[in-house]
C-alpha cells in the first residue's frame, strides 16, 4: 500500500476551524486508508504550535491515534536524515525551505512517497504532490 507524507499543514487543518484547508484535510482524514508516514520534527513543529496548556491534550491524541495504527510510521529524529535535511538545506539558499520541510523532502525520497498533505507550496517546488491545495 502506498505511503502518504502527513505535514504539519494537515493536522494544524484538522484541528483548527479557522484554517483555510479543514474541509479538505477533514475529508481526506475520514476517507483515507492509506498509511501515513510523518516524522519526529513534523511532530515537534505540531507540538511547538499547540504548546499553550489547553492544546497540549490535542497533540497527544493525534500522537497515540498514529501510534494506535500500525500501518503508519513516524521517522524517528537520527542524525543521518538531520545531516541529510541540513545538507539540502545548505544546498538550496535559492528557496526558502525550512529545515523541517528540507528533511521532510529527504524522507519522502528515502520511502519513495510523491504525495503530500499539505498546501504548502514548498513541496510542489521539490517535485512533489500537495494533496490540500
């Protein structure tokens, strides 16, 4: 079965209202069977952005519901894909990636993912597929 990279992007849009993509990513999160693949910085960046003490209950049960299915995988933080992220990083100062999104491109190589859950156009500039936008 085909892998699907979950971003940030999606679960800030599942879990906020107000965001422009919830309809999108809602739906696709009740209609989805296929795995997802996320990683440990991705996490990071979501748990970063619910830091605030009454969100932080919504980061974890987003974490145990991935835990929960053993279908999907979150890429533990390790050094080689951290120095393989930085070194894109390093190498493309014409765009504007961040260091999350720069080693989320190298995991989704490495599993040989295409699609993305997110609108972030920085994934349609490294080749990919964004599945919210």
């Amino acid at each position: 079965m085909t892998h699907i990279f979950a971003d940030s992007f999606f679960f800030f849009a599942i879990i906020n209202p107000r965001d422009p993509a919830p309809a999108k990513a809602i739906d696709f999160s009740q209609q989805n069977r296929s795995p997802l693949v996320t990683t440990a910085w991705v996490l990071t960046e979501l748990a970063d952005g619910l830091a605030s003490t009454p969100r932080r209950q919504t980061f974890l049960q987003i974490l145990r519901d991935i835990e929960a299915n053993p279908a999907d995988l979150i890429v533990p933080a390790n050094t080689e894909t951290f120095e393989n992220g930085v070194e894109l990083y390093h190498g493309r100062p014409d765009k504007q990636w961040s260091l999350t999104d720069c080693v989320s491109f190298v995991v989704m190589t490495e599993e040989g993912i295409t699609e993305a859950l997110t609108g972030d156009h920085h994934f349609e500039q490294a080749g990919f597929i964004t599945l919210l936008k």
